[in-house]
C-alpha cells in the first residue's frame, strides 16, 4: 500500500465508552447466486466476512472515499466472501490487493452498487496481501455554520486521512494539528471531527494606554488576537490589572481558537463560561479547554461554549508561565532520547497524566474513565512548535 506518514508531538490515549455499530456479522450466509457469475461458484451462498480497519479520506465535501481492509486470510473465486457497506450512496467500486493491483471476479449485491449493502470480493490468493475494497461515499459530511463534523462510531479499527488545504482539525473537541500528520489512527474507534470550511480569522485588537492601563483606546501598544469560530465573536473587554479578558457569546455548542500573544496574556490560562448578569467568578463555571502549539511569543488556546453567555480567560503568573516552559522543556527532552527503530521510523507513545488546571496542560477530561471503558482512540497529533519536538511516525504495511 502507500505510505501513511503521521508527525506527532504526543501520542494521547483517550477512553471513551463503547457506542459502535457492527456492520455486517461472521459467517452471515446471503443468497448472491443471481449477482455472481462464476461456473465454478460452490454453493450459491457467499459469507459475510468481518473486516479488519476502515480508511476515510476526507475533505470539505459532503463525499467521502472509503476503504474496507481485511488482513490475512485466503479464498478462492469459487466461495466468495461479501463486505458490508456504510449506508448511503455509493459509487465508484474497486476490490484490489495492498498495491492497487485489481482482484477478480468482484461484484455487489443488488440491481445497481448505488444503494447496494454488500461488495462481493470473489477472490483473496495471498494471506499476505491485504484486500481493499473501496468506493465514494455521498452525503457522509455535514456541514453547518461553516464547520464540518462526522461522529465515527465503529468496533474496529479505523484511520481517517485529512485534505492537504486542513491544518486544523476537532477531535472529540481537542485542536490537532494535521499540517504534517495529515490524519489520525482510531482504535476501537468512538469519535468526533470537525474543521472549519473557511479558517479566516476574526481580528480583535487590544490597545493598551500609555496612561490608564485599564483602558483600550485608540492609541498606546497594540495586540492582535485571532479567533477562529464557528459564530461571532463579541466586543473583547480587557482588563490588564485582573490579567483578563472576556468577550459575549450568542450560540450554543459555539467553538473558538484563539491565538493570544504571551506579551499580553501569559499561559497556561483558565477559562470560564457564566451567565450575562453574573459578576463573581467561581470554579464551577470553569469550562474544559486546551493549549497547543506554544511559540516563543503566542500561545494557542480552544475551547467550547455549550450555552450563550461571557467567556472569561485569565491568564497566569509569571511562576505559573515559568513552570509551563520547564515542562514543556522537559518533555521535548525526552522526545530526543527515542530511539528510530528504522531508518526512517521514529515512534513514541506517550500517556499524558491528568493534571489540575494549575499544571501544564487540561485536559478536557473524559465522560468515563472507570476500568469498563472498552473504546480506546489513539489519536496522532501532529505540531509544529518552537518549544516542542516532533517525532515521525511512518506506518507502511511490508
């Protein structure tokens, strides 16, 4: 097959609860004889065959191209084993092995392969070449208020790769950056993607006053802050003695990037979500957020607000900055020490503990992290950062 090369900074093990959909069962017999042809087909029944990994390629299209892999295992033309599709309309079917070399005889249950629910793959010579059978998928991807998502529940495997014109994608509400991974890999997989169709940011200048440092006004030092979002953005008030900003917000389930200059707001930042009328922050209007991608003069900061109302951002100490950059020294540090263990291949899995608000990173925490959790997603983040070292990781099935 081509080569899958992901860059990542850390690899982040999430547990989710399991909520999959089974697409077809193990030794299923279905009546095929009218849609296959073959004078030496045994029994007139074909087996459903369980698949071993699913490959999305997405855009901002609502179409999507699929792939069912199955590893392993051979079978001759004369007993044909079937691979159930994803339910929507198809076109555009090819069965090949790993390198794109074609398997025949292939066909597809039903009078047309649009709205067909099962591929037939009528042969698999070699246990040691994986089968692909792929197609396009319509109506997949949803788009609305300039963003597009897709829940991705399945018992197996799966690797979604991204567009090249994405560098930013949501999964399960966490930034990755795809600018050089180009995809993540999902094990056991229960997740959400969304990107923006149009990332232009929103600019928001602050102007701090030579003479009142609690005013923006039209003249004194200027600071740009860039918010990408899937709404508006409310008038920013700035408050530096509180080392605070906050801003309106007039949607529900509305999710922001924003990039902040360190010279204006230090990191790491705590970040809250209360109703229009409050005047008192309180822990527990503290929302679940996460930082990426620090550079020497900006940090990059998301988070979600579920209900309308003001978002606050409050920025940290100096100490609190300080002890942010000797973590993130500490872990690039680390980085350095992995071993390749090719000549091209460098891996590392990196479990991210879960630290308070006053450490790191937040996390955005998980719905259920008990030991029932059976969904694991491995998701490959990939960052270029000024502080944190990348590690390649290259995936190619010999």
């Amino acid at each position: 097959m081509n080569k899958i090369v992901f860059a990542t900074v850390f690899t982040i093990i999430i547990f989710f609860p399991m909520n999959s959909q089974v697409f077809g069962q193990s030794n299923e017999q279905i009546e095929i004889s009218e849609y296959y042809d073959y004078e030496e087909f045994e029994s007139g029944f074909g087996e459903v065959i369980q698949i071993n990994k699913i490959i999305f390629e997405i855009g901002k299209d609502t179409t999507v191209h699929v792939k069912h892999v199955i590893i392993g295992g051979a079978w001759d033309a004369g007993d044909p084993k079937l691979i159930k599709t994803l339910p929507g309309k198809h076109s555009n079917l090819q069965v090949t092995d790993e390198d794109g070399d074609f398997l025949r005889p292939m066909g597809f249950v039903g009078d047309t392969f649009e709205e067909s629910e099962y591929i037939i793959a009528g042969q698999k010579p070699h246990k040691a070449y994986d089968l692909v059978a792929e197609y396009d998928l319509e109506n997949f991807l949803e788009l609305e208020d300039g963003l597009w998502g897709k829940h991705f529940a399945f018992p197996h495997d799966v690797e979604i790769f991204i567009d090249d014109d994405i560098e930013i994608i949501f999964a399960n509400n966490r930034p990755v950056n795809v600018v050089d991974a180009k995809g993540i890999n999902c094990v056991g997989c229960d997740i959400k993607i969304e990107f923006f169709d149009n990332p232009e940011p929103i600019i928001k200048k602050v102007i701090i006053s030579e003479t009142k440092l609690e005013e923006i006004s039209s003249t004194g030092e200027e600071f740009i802050l860039e918010f990408l979002s899937n709404g508006k953005i409310g008038d920013l008030n700035y408050i530096k003695e509180l080392n605070y900003f906050s801003f309106d917000v007039n949607k529900e389930n509305q999710i922001f990037l924003v990039k902040i200059p360190l010279d204006l707001l230090l990191s790491p930042y705590h970040v809250y979500l209360t109703e229009n009328d409050q005047e008192i922050l309180v822990e527990s209007d503290q929302i679940l957020k996460s930082e990426y991608g620090q550079s020497k003069t900006h940090a990059n900061l998301s988070f979600r607000a579920e209900t309308e109302g003001i978002i606050h951002v409050v920025g940290s100490t100096q100490m609190e900055h300080e002890k942010l950059l000797a973590k993130l020294q500490e872990r690039a540090s680390k980085s350095t020490n992995v071993e390749s263990t090719n000549t091209n291949v460098k891996q590392a899995e990196v479990e991210m503990e879960n630290d308070s608000v006053d450490q790191f990173y937040d996390d955005w925490g998980n719905t259920n992290d008990n030991d029932e959790d059976n969904t694991v997603i491995l998701i490959i983040i990939g960052i270029i950062s000024a502080v944190i070292i990348g590690i390649i990781i290259k995936l190619k099935k010999n």
